[in-house]
C-alpha cells in the first residue's frame, strides 16, 4: 500500500510542485490476488483498487520513476506494471523469484536493484 500511499500524496500536490523522482516497490493499482480469507481485508483491499486516482495528476509532479516487481509474487501480479509503464512512465524492472520483496516470508533483505534505482534517479540526464 506505500506506493499508492505515495502516488495519492503526490496527486494532492500543488502544480508547481515536483519531486526527483519515485522508487516504486511491488506497487499495484489494478490487482491483488491471494488475499486472506477475511473479509475485512478484501474490502480494505478492494478500497485501494476502487477509490479513484488520477494517475496523470501523479504524472505531472513526477521527473522520474522505477517501478520494481517480481516475477512470483503472490499478491501483486505482473499487469499492474502497465499503470506504471503507461501512465506515469516509470521505469519497469522485474526481479526473478523475489516473492512480495519481503524478509520474513521472502528472505529478501536487501535489494540492490532498490538502490540502483535512486542512484538513477539521482542523476541528472
């Protein structure tokens, strides 16, 4: 939930306002999947997927975005890449069998990919 958390901040921005750039990690706007059988956290869920974002506002206080996924994690599928790719035109990078990028269920404790990524970011190009 921190990327839409930081995607609907940067969408409540002034519009002369604009970041760096954004490291997006395992983010989704169109999908989840493997939700616990509770019904509170699909409907917690299912609030993140329904309330309306405009993803074009996000867009517009943005410089620059990497969008970091893996190849089998089990909540937030590949598609979700394309929100990403298409409309806030972020750089895509796909890890391979890093799961949700989580240390206790994932072993993933560090992600140099992450860092790479706001080196980039750093840059000026």
């Amino acid at each position: 939930m921190g990327c839409q958390t930081i995607a609907r901040y940067l969408a409540t921005l002034p519009e002369s306002v604009q970041v760096g750039g954004v490291v997006f990690i395992a983010g989704f706007f169109k999908s989840l999947t493997n939700l616990e059988d509770d019904e509170e956290v699909r409907e917690i869920a299912n609030e993140w997927l329904t309330t309306p974002l405009n993803l074009a506002d996000v867009f517009s206080h943005l410089r620059k975005s990497v969008a970091i996924f893996s190849d089998n994690d089990p909540f937030v599928p590949l598609e979700n890449q394309d929100a990403y790719r298409d409309q806030l035109h972020s750089k895509i990078v796909v890890e391979h069998h890093m799961g949700h990028f989580s240390g206790s269920r994932d072993k993933v404790f560090e992600l140099p990919v992450a860092l790479e990524a706001i080196v980039s970011l750093a840059q000026k190009k």
